[in-house]
C-alpha cells in the first residue's frame, strides 16, 4: 500500500520518489534527443537516397531543420538532465 504523508506542503508517496523522478528525467532526455537524432538520420538518408532531393530546396529545408530545430531540442534535454541531477 502506498504511503502518503500529507502534513508537509506537498505529498509524498513510495511510488513516485526521488530515484524514479531522477530516472524518468533521464530517460526523457535521452529519448529526445534519440528521437531527434532518429529523425535528422531519416530525412539525410531520404535526401540521400532520391535523386530530386538535392535541389536546393530540399537542402536549405535540411539546413533550416537542422540549425533551427536542434537547438531548442538539445537545450530542453540537457534542461531535463539539470534538473534531474538537482533532485
């Protein structure tokens, strides 16, 4: 049975303590970045792989998405690795 003490200002309970937090912030930030960096490799290899794709449309989309996705992206996984470690 799960304990809850609820006399302090929040309530804290067995199954969402610390150490779960601490690894749930962790693996967060690593399926973020994963599923960005799966993401990234999907469309080089689809312009890789299709000749029509290296008109330079294809390839300014490819460099905005890189220049201007990554960065927000990567900045909120390393935030949640912070966070984690200060918990």
């Amino acid at each position: 049975m799960p304990m809850f003490n609820l006399g302090r200002k929040g309530y804290t309970s067995e199954w969402w303590s610390k150490k779960l937090r601490k690894r749930f912030l962790m693996w967060a930030s690593y399926f973020i970045v994963g599923m960005y960096l799966l993401l990234l490799a999907v469309f080089i290899i689809l312009s890789l792989s299709f000749p029509g794709a290296s008109d330079p449309m294809h390839i300014s989309f490819l460099k905005d998405f890189i220049f201007y996705f990554s960065s927000p992206v990567i900045l909120f996984a390393i935030l949640l690795v912070l966070w984690s470690r200060e918990i």
